[in-house]
C-alpha cells in the first residue's frame, strides 16, 4: 500500500473511531509493522502542525487518538453547547496525585497515606473518568487495583505517565520535614 493510502487510512480509523486506538491494532489492520505505523503517524501529525489544522494526532502510551487543538475549544463548545468541566477540589487533587505516582495502587493504601476515607475522592476521579480499574490485587478479597486513565492523560497533557514531574531530593528532603513537623504539632496538641 502507498504512504498517502496508508496516512489516509489511518485518518479514516482515528476519525471514525473518535477514541484512542492502540498501535498494534492499527500496524495490523494496516498490514504494516509498529515501527512503520508510528513514523507514518509522526509525519501526518508533523504535517498537521505545518499546516496550521485545526486537528491534531496525540500518542497515549501506545494508543492515538484524533483531536482538535486546545485553541479551538471556544469555538466547539458555542457549537456543542456541552462543556465537561470539573472541579478537582484539593482532596481530589491529592487522592489523584497518590493513585498517579503510586499506580496500580489500592483504595487501602491511598487511605494509609491520606489517613482518611477515601471512599468519595476515588469514586469523584471515576466519576470524571481520570481514574479507572485497572486490575486486582493477588491478595485475600482480591482488591481493586486503581490507576489513572487515558482521559487523564488527555486533560493534563502528558502522553504516558512516566512523563509525570518527579521531585529533585532537596524538594523531598523540605516536604518530609515539613510533614514531620506538622505531626510533632498535632502530638502536641
């Protein structure tokens, strides 16, 4: 198959899907090895940004997605009239932050490390479908196991979660103390 029938292709399943696809199913589908399919994709998403589209190819992990660009959001919402906005309050933000570094990680232990029910927080982030299942635990009750989603991925801009900003040691060493010290106060009283 020809490269323009093959970029073509893969405009066709990206937009008709309107989802993320995984790489291996559209090398398959295309007849082509992974290697292939992502340079053809990197090329059309390099044209797209050349051109000044209103569209744009993302990667989420080994999956690609068709999306407009963040600019046009004004002028697709006065159209959809739908906005999905919500508010991630600081409770949400801090479970969000322990299941994205801590992932796969149980409801057990992000309560260990908030010291606090959870129960709210995590059905919120499944709620606006940051969080989902991602297995269970090998363990007695087999719990479920937590990670963050591709729409996770999406809203915050990252293309896997290993892009996800890490602590230098000093930041590390000021939060421990800072935490140590916050917990001597509230033994203290």
């Amino acid at each position: 198959m020809e490269i323009e029938k093959i970029e073509a292709a893969i405009e066709a399943i990206l937009f008709s899907i309107g989802d993320a696809v995984h790489i291996n199913k559209i090398s398959e589908v295309l007849g082509q090895d992974k290697t292939t399919t992502k340079r053809i994709i990197a090329n059309l998403c390099d044209r797209y940004e050349h051109e000044n589209r209103g569209i744009r190819i993302i990667a989420l992990e080994e999956c690609y997605q068709m999306c407009s660009k963040p600019e046009y959001y004004d002028q697709i919402r006065q159209i959809t009239h739908k906005t999905r906005e919500f508010v991630l309050t600081d409770v949400l933000v801090e479970t969000l932050s322990i299941i994205a570094y801590k992932q796969p990680i149980t409801k057990v232990h992000i309560e260990e490390i908030r010291g606090v029910n959870s129960n709210h927080a995590v059905n919120k982030l499944i709620e606006f479908q940051l969080v989902s299942e991602v297995g269970r635990l090998n363990a007695p009750g087999r719990p479920v196991l937590f990670g963050t989603s591709q729409e996770f991925l999406r809203c915050f801009g990252y293309q896997s979660v290993e892009e996800l900003p890490h602590l230098e040691q000093s930041q590390l060493t000021l939060l421990k103390s800072e935490v140590l010290e916050e917990v001597q106060l509230k033994l203290v009283e």
